[in-house]
C-alpha cells in the first residue's frame, strides 16, 4: 500500500511540529513529528486497523494525543487530517 497525505493533513503536521518545538523544545516536538512515522507504517500495512469514526465518513486511528482521518481507495491509504484529539472533528470532510 502507497500511503498519501492530502494537503490539510500535511498542514496538520507541520502545525503539529511547529507547536511542539514551541512548546516542548526542539527535542520532543521533532520527535513526536517523526513518531507519525511509525503510525502511517502501520495503517500502510493494515489499513482496516483503524475504526470507521461515526462523525465523519472515514477511519481513524488514534496516535498518542492526535487523530488520524484517513480513507482507503484500492492501494492507496490516503490521510485526510490529523487532529488534537480535544478538537473537534465536525468539520472534517
């Protein structure tokens, strides 16, 4: 599986890291940036892992403070946001 990231998601990422360096110091904000990593690998190698989230029309997996939305179209793990989980997701579609 090819994992893609729309262009709101990869804004959420470099909020994300902008905040944390912010922050939590360069250390710790790199890391928790790079540790999506890991979580992108795992839903590239099972994308049915996350839940069908009842708010909006995707998956999700949780990662450490955050939400990942995403969906799977053929061999294409595609994210659509991450978000802080204590955001609300109403408007992500």
């Amino acid at each position: 599986m090819r994992l893609e990231l729309s262009e709101e998601a990869d804004a959420d990422l470099d909020e994300l890291l902008e905040y944390g360096i912010l922050s939590f110091g360069i250390e710790v904000g790199r890391e928790y940036y790079f540790s999506f990593d890991k979580a992108f690998a795992v839903l590239r190698a099972t994308p049915e892992a996350g839940q069908a989230d009842n708010e909006t029309s995707f998956r999700r997996w949780h990662h450490r403070s955050h939400r990942i939305f995403y969906r799977v179209d053929k061999d294409v793990v595609l994210i659509v946001r991450i978000i802080h989980h204590s955001r609300d997701v109403s408007g992500v579609e």
